[in-house]
C-alpha cells in the first residue's frame, strides 16, 4: 500500500522490494534467511489502529505502523524465526540458529495499547527504549514538539516562514521536507538551543502543545511496571534524545546516566543503549566506547540487520519496519539492504581513487 503523504518514499520502498526480490528468495531457498547463528533485532516506534487522515504526525510514514501490518510481521516473523527475550541475549548463552528480538523505542502509549495484546497473542516478549527526561519529568521529546508544531501549521495553513528553517516554507506537501530539514538543523544543538528555538517558533504560530499530549502519547510508569511483570524489558534511549555524534564524550555519559538514573525505578531496565535516530552519522566509536565506560553491554542502531551472533561484539544493528511494503520489509530484514550498502561502501574509495 502507498502512503499519500509520502509517495515518493513508498515508491522506493516498492522499488527495492522487487529489486531486492532474488536476493531475499535466495536467503529463504537456502533456509538461511540470512540468519544462520544470527540475531535478527527488529525497531519499531508506534502502532496505529487505524490510519487516520489530516495529521502529519499520526499519519506518516516514518514511526507509524498500522496494526494490521503489525500482526502480518510478526506472524511472518514467528514462523523463520525464534523470538527470543532480551535477557536470552544478555544472558551470553547459545542462542537459536534464526533469533529475533523485538524493540520499541521512545515509549508511545499505543505500544501498551495496541502492540502488547498482540505481543501477548503469541507469547512474545519486547524490549522498550525509553527517553530519561520522558520517565523523570513527563516531558515531551523535542521530536515529538516539532512533529506537533508542523502538524499544526499545516492544518491551520500557517506558514512557517521562519528563514532558519529549510525546506520548500509552509507549503502542503512540503512538510516532509521541512521536517527532515529541521530536525537535521536541531540535532546538532544543545538541548536548551532546541527547547529555545521550539518555544519561538511555537509562540510565533500559536502552536504550543497542550500539557497533556505528554500523558497522553507517551506510556505511563504503571503501565511499564505491567509490561516489565509480563517479562517485557526497559533499555536506554538517552536522556534527550539528541545526536550523541554531536556531543563530547562527558555529555554522552551524562545523557547515558541521568537516563538510566530514571530507568532504575524499573524492575526490568537492563543496561543496553538505542542510539536515538541510529543511523550512520549518528553515533561513532567514540559513542560506543562512551557507552560502554557507562556501563552499557549493547548498543543497538538502525543500520540494517541482521547480525552475527555472537561475533558482532558490543554492536547490533536493528532493521526499522515502519513500511506499508512486504516486500521491502523481507529485503530488509533478510539483510538485503545491509549487504548493498556494504558493497556499496567497498566501491566507494576505488571509485576515488580512479
Ligand atoms: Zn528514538
């Protein structure tokens, strides 16, 4: 299915799914799947019911994944896969030949909604990787306030004629564009940088968000001390989900401590790190080795999947599914993408050299 508010992405998606089709049926032929004595670890975000119309922020492409999607991945992911817990992976035991975790970052309520009936249908356990600032002072993550804002400039036609921001200003349709742009130009800063460029452009549009979208879009403490009873288990996602690439090794350590200082209240956190966006560029072996002084036994991105395991040291890469295409998400999660990026990579300094 395509996304209207992002043809050209789904398009993509399309693309590379039917590209990508005799690589993911040569990895299933051989009944590896790409996954032999490898841990495939699946990141989702949110979970939507029912896609609704007319918000950008409950509506697109890049965090939502409709629930009927949802159940079609896992069903297809129970039957290749052994979906282990994440205690299973830190225990340093054996794993099964074709593993798989679950992961959820940032902590919407619909996770608890509408992911954890599912999950428990076929007696699943996930992992979420929750923001510190979220747990400690119900605050709403920068993402979430600039998502807001430009959701409701768009419904109330407002332009967002700020010159700072890139992007095609303030048309509809463009606002995918403005959003990326803006969140490349934030991720850089400070959080008090961030928060401080949030609260001028949100008074300039009459845009605040109300007080209660933190209680209402983000899972509450009781409602994690249920999943952790159920076996579910709490990782850290930082304290304000900024760009760790961006920030010296003492402020990569603060962000790790002060969130797992909220998390400890939690009897299932356990020391293991989500980069937040997770992406090449958003992290560096600096990153990693701050982490790991910190405590932290993993570190999970979003750079593909799947892994060796174990042999991939103190890294996993985690496949994002938020796709309307099957096809894509089985390229992806057979390591399809991973793979041509890697060739891709291994051309790139032959081609300079030339
Ligand atoms: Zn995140």
């Amino acid at each position: 299915m395509l996304n209207p508010d992002n043809y050209t992405r789904s398009l993509r998606q399309w693309f590379y799914g039917v590209a990508g089709l005799p690589w993911t049926f040569s990895r299933m032929k051989t009944g590896r799947a790409g996954n032999e004595g490898s841990l495939l670890v699946l990141c989702y975000h949110r979970i939507v019911g029912r896609r609704r119309r007319g918000g950008f922020c409950d509506n697109h492409l890049f965090i939502n994944l409709p629930e009927k999607v949802f159940i079609r991945q896992i069903k297809w992911l129970t039957r290749r896969y052994q979906v282990v817990s994440l205690d299973r992976v830190l225990s340093g035991h054996r794993l099964p030949q074709r593993s798989a975790l679950i992961t959820f970052d940032d902590g919407f309520t619909d996770i608890y909604e509408i992911a954890r009936p599912i999950l428990n249908f076929f007696r699943l356990p996930a992992t979420l990787f929750l923001i510190g600032s979220v747990i400690r002072e119900r605050k709403i993550p920068w993402i979430t306030r600039l998502h807001w804002l430009l959701d409701h400039a768009r419904e109330k036609g407002l332009k967002l004629g700020d010159p700072s921001l890139p992007g095609k200003n303030g048309y509809p349709g463009g606002y995918a564009d403005i959003l990326a742009g803006t969140k490349a130009l934030l991720k850089e800063k400070d959080i008090h940088e961030i928060d401080e460029y949030l609260s001028g452009l949100e008074e300039r549009l009459g845009a605040a968000p109300p007080r209660e979208l933190a209680e209402r879009r983000f899972i509450s403490d009781e409602k994690i001390r249920d999943l952790c009873s159920m076996g579910w288990t709490v990782g850290n996602h930082t304290d304000h989900h900024l760009n760790l690439a961006s920030l010296g090794h003492e402020r990569v350590c603060g962000e790790i401590k002060d969130a797992a200082g909220a998390l400890s209240r939690f009897k299932g956190c356990r020391p293991v790190l989500a980069v937040p966006f997770g992406v090449e560029g958003s992290f560096s072996p600096q990153t990693v080795d701050a982490a790991r002084m910190c405590g932290m036994e993993y570190v999970f991105t979003t750079c593909g999947g799947p892994n060796r395991f174990p042999g991939s040291g103190a890294v996993l890469d985690r496949v994002i599914c938020e796709t309307f295409s099957g096809l894509y998400f089985r390229f992806l999660a057979s390591g399809g993408k991973k793979a041509a990026e890697n060739t891709l990579a291994r051309m790139r300094p032959a081609r300079r050299r030339q």
